[in-house]
C-alpha cells in the first residue's frame, strides 16, 4: 500500500491472512525495483508507475501480478507495459462516485455565489456583501464534458436545482431523456454558461479546454439573465489548459472557475490563486469517510477474487 | 429607496409617472422624520424602522402610507406601530427564494468537504490535502427547522442528494410525503447530524439554537458513518447563539458551522472567524441577479397595487 489504505480494509486483509506492507516508495525506489517483492501493489495517485518502472518491477523473479488503483484515474499507470508483463491492473471504480459528484455540486453553488471568496474577505475584516452578488443555477445550462457515472450522478441533482442538462462524449450513446447531447465539445461550450467537466486524461483530452474553447461559452443564460461563464474541473488537472483559464479569467471571457485537480500538484504556486474569481480545493473529490471506506471494501474484494484465481471485475486490461 | 433598488424597476416606476429618491437615511435623520415626505418607502435590512421611528414619521401631516420590504424577513419593521398609523407594510416573499435555497446547498456541501478551507489552505501555499477528508450528504439525515418555502425547496435538492429529511415547524401542518415531522426542536436536532436552519427571528426563536440544542446531536450517521454534526443559518442571525456556537466547534460537539447571517451585522470581528471549521458569508442570501430582478419586479406591481387603491397581496397587516 504505497499511498495509505483504509484501516478497516488493512484489518480485513490481515485477518483473511495477507501480510500488508504501508509505505510510501520515492520514485528512484520504484526504478530499482523495489515493489517487485510484492504480490499486489495498491496505489493513489501519489505513485507514478511508468513504463519503466513496470518493466524493473516485473523482470527477474518478481512476484507482482496485480496493481490496484484505490480510485479511478489510471493516467498514472502504464497500461499497456503492465499487460505486456501479464501484471494485471484494477481500480475501483464506482467507490468514489458519490463523493465527487456532490463534491461537484459543491464547487458549481460556491463559485458562482462567492462562498470561499466571502469566507476569505470576511477573514480579512471585510464585510464584501455588496460586491459579492452572485447567479444561480436554476434555469441555465450546464454542460457536461464527459457523460460517464460522476457526470450523470451530477446531472440528476443539477436537475432537481432546476438546470437543463447538455453533453459531450464521443464514447457513449445517447440513451438518456432529459439531456441535450452534442456532437462536439465546441457545440457544447457554446451552448453553455456553465461547463463541468467529468472526462478522463488522455492526448485526446490533454488541453481540450483551452483558451478558444472558453471563448465560445455565451455569457448570458438562457433565461436570459447575465450570468457569466462558470467552469469547474473536479475530474483531472490537463484537461484545462491553465494558461488558457488565467486569461480568461483575468480579461472577463470567464467569471469564475472552480478546480480540485491541477495540472501539476501540489498546485500551490499557481498563479491563479491571485484571483478572486478562482476556487480552489487541493484533489479532494475522493476524501469522504464513506468514499475511503467502499474504496478499502473494494480493495479486499478484488484482493479476495484474485486470490482465488478469478480475474477481478474491474480489471482493465484482462 | 433607502437601501437600494434593482435598475430595471426604478426605470419601470418612473415610466410609470412615480418621482423615485434613492438615499440612505441614518438613524438619527429617521427620528427627525425624514420619510414623512413619501408616499411610500422601500427599504432591506438596513434601515431599521422601529416603533419610535414610524411614529416620528406618521404623525403631522405625514404622507407615508406604504413600507415595501425588499426582501422577506421583517424583523427591522415594528408591525403594530405601522398598524396603529395605518401604515401598510409589504414584503417580497418569494423572489428571493430559490437564491437562498441555492446557497443552502452551496453552504451544506462546501462546508462538509471543506471547499472554503482549502480554497484558503491554497492561497497561503499549504496543500492540506490530507487534512481535509470531508463526509457526503447521501444517506444522512437532514433536519430543517422550520418548514416555509425556503426549507421546502432546500429538500427537494436534498432529497436528490439522497438525504433523509426532517423538520420541525409548529406553524406547519404536515402534508408532505418524504419528510419526518417532529414536534420539538429537541427532537429534531437528537435526529439529524446535519440542521439548516429555516425559520424567522422572533422571541420565539432568539438563541433556540444554543449549546445544549446543539449537544444533541448524534454525531454518526444514520448511514453508520461517523460523519460528525454540521449547522447551516441562511435565515436570520439570533437563532443560533453564537457563543454557544463558538463553544461547540471548539469542544467537537460540532464539526463545522456556516453562517450567512450573524447576530450582529456587519460581523467581521466574530471570533468564530479564527477557526478552520467555520465558513462565512455576508450575508448574501438574496444577492443574485436573478433574485434581485425578481424584487424589482414584486416592488414595481405592489406599487402599482397600491396605486389603484387595492391591498397587495404580500400585505402583512392588512
């Protein structure tokens, strides 16, 4: 368990008789092949398992045949080196939904009303209730880059709030009433006073969001109220070009953006935290209690199918 | 207008043949009687028109007629003495509902995942990632005290959350599927690890949220999750006690607050303030475009009413 684990799942583990090893491994470690002792490994995002450091782990009387991602992202493991080495590699996908999803909710309300910037000035002695008038969400559009379980688990709450509910995404069909899906992200964006966006990383997506993209978004509501432009990414950092966003939001083609994910992180040095129209939460969409303790029971489940030889469901690359 | 007045509607009022003053009056000026020159005065929750002051500005020949209230709460308005001179006093009752329903949310979810704190943590270079693990609203019991429109619309948000909701409101028949009525605030609050707070300010209601209310509270989950005890007031300051409130955040009865209102106002030197599990806002309930335009538009119609000699419908002492 190279980023913590759940301490019921660590008991669990224990007392269905593994022997579970917690630590935190640097990344000269993982090229010396220093996880190739183990069966399973179980990963964040902290632990970058590259290419290379698949292959010094899985050469030479290593005994790894399994990486868990407690998560869902797997933009930090080498999918495809890992097959090459028949190591197979799970996550645990539907673990963490809930608390992203609301964690979105969340995001959306409290920028476009200002929550953590009030927070922050009443903190600093000011009492900004004049300049903080804010939108809401009721009557406008929302947008959803990406229409997988988060997006769609979104969707259902930003409904009862009273928002129509658009699309994009090239992997699924559309089956779903209720929800205006385009045929691209351009059509999206301009069809959009608010973007959330619940896609994966990847070349297809690195950068999708950038500084023309936003400039499409249309400023006024489709109740006709001037709203502005709101995005929020509780999904992936890279997805948004954050050059991109920083100009937006400085010259007004954008009034608020709200980010949990970065494209570096820790994102502390960033310089859109300068801005008053920027929130910022430091990769939190999976840090509930309840999120942690279904991550830790799937963990034991696909520990438990793997061991028994059956090919674990959420496995990516069987 | 003493505290303000939406563009669109002084523009719709003077189209109308009505000559419009914009200017805030101090206390002291509406002792001296200075609204006594208009036929109608319309004022938020700045201007506080007690008993001495309507008297001041009823009495010899004075025109006033009408007090508009933009906005609900009139507990700046002392009702029998507008009574007793005649003086009709109305509010906007519901325009600004769905913008405080909408920052209930925003508050509840922020506060429970910590969106302020980070958004903070953030700007003073520290990622507090792993101190910032929140707890979800689904699954949990939310009690509403006090059942108007406001708390109605906040449930039906909730309820997609997958909250449980409860309420305690004396004035309120219970007609309403999906919730629990209980018949104490004591009840209420032994129920639900999470409380919003949805009533007015009355003698009634002064400090009935104090440290013993708020001792009661479960602490875990109905879900079995550990999730501790959350307190929103997008209401009216006064309900909660805030000493009481300080006490309790301190203590771990509660494990975090968020407050749009305050006891006293502008509340910038609360010692509150000082701690990470408490997020404010100034008082922003009804500051949106949307709410702000629907005000104005309540304002122009109940002018228009009184104009034609007929009692507005949002009369309270008619």
């Amino acid at each position: 368990m190279t980023d913590g684990i759940d301490l019921d799942a660590k008991k669990s583990l224990q007392e269905l008789g593994h022997s579970v090893s917690e630590k935190h491994y640097s990344n000269e470690d993982l090229i010396d092949g220093c996880i190739s002792e183990y069966d399973i490994v179980v990963i964040r995002s902290a632990t970058k398992l590259t290419a290379d450091v698949i292959k010094a782990n899985s050469e030479n009387y290593s005994k790894l045949s399994l990486i868990i991602r407690a998560g869902v992202g797997v933009d930090n493991i080498d999918l495809s080196s890992a097959s090459e080495y028949s190591v197979l590699v799970c996550n645990t996908p539907s673990a963490s939904t809930n608390a992203v999803v609301e964690l979105t909710i969340g995001h959306l309300i409290s920028s476009c009303r200002r929550i953590s910037t009030g927070n922050k000035k009443m903190r600093e002695g000011v009492w900004a209730k004049k300049e903080l008038r804010g939108s809401e969400l009721r009557g406008k559009n929302l947008g959803l880059l990406g229409y997988g379980r988060i997006a769609r688990g979104v969707a259902d709450i930003a409904r009862s709030i009273g928002m129509k509910i658009h699309a994009y995404d090239p992997y699924i069909q559309s089956d779903q009433n209720d929800c205006v899906f385009h045929d691209s992200a351009e059509s999206l964006f301009s069809s959009c006073t608010h973007i959330s966006i619940h896609c994966f990383l990847s070349e297809e997506t690195r950068h999708l969001v950038d500084y023309e993209m936003i400039s499409l978004m249309p400023q006024i509501g489709v109740d006709g109220i001037q709203c502005g432009n709101h995005i929020v990414n509780c999904a992936r950092g890279g997805i948004i070009d954050e050059e991109g966003l920083y100009r937006a939001l400085t010259n007004g083609k954008l009034t608020t953006a709200s980010l949990d994910v970065f494209e570096v992180e820790p994102a502390i040095k960033s310089n859109l935290l300068q801005l008053d129209s920027f929130q910022a939460t430091p990769h939190i969409g999976a840090s509930t209690n309840e999120a942690q303790s279904r991550i830790g029971q799937e963990i034991v489940s696909i520990v438990q199918s793997h061991s028994k030889g059956e090919t674990p469901d959420s496995c990516l690359n069987k």
